[in-house]
C-alpha cells in the first residue's frame, strides 16, 4: 500500500514541478515517469524497513 501511495504522490509532484517550470508535453511526461519510479523505490524500501522491524 505504501508502494502506490508512493508511485502516485511520485507522479503528482514530478508532473506539478515540471509544469511549474513550463515544461510541454513530453516535458511534464518525463518528469511524471522520473519521479514516480523514485518515489516507488523509496516506498518499497520504506515497506521491507517496517515489515522487518514489525517482525
């Protein structure tokens, strides 16, 4: 659940960020797919963390 969490809140920033710099289309894809990817390894290693301290 983290994982997507993660992935969403990813894409949300990478596609805001490129937006606010004036990115176009494929600007503002790019950025969405780069920080989506980020944000999904983080919560995936966020999710191996918590399961082995909860064991």
């Amino acid at each position: 659940m983290i994982v997507i969490g993660a992935a969403i809140l990813g894409v949300l920033i990478g596609a805001l960020t490129a937006r606010r710099r004036g990115g176009r289309l494929a600007d503002i894809l790019q950025y969405a797919a780069g920080y989506g990817i980020a944000f999904t390894l983080l919560g995936l290693f966020a999710t191996i963390v918590i399961e082995r301290l909860a064991a």
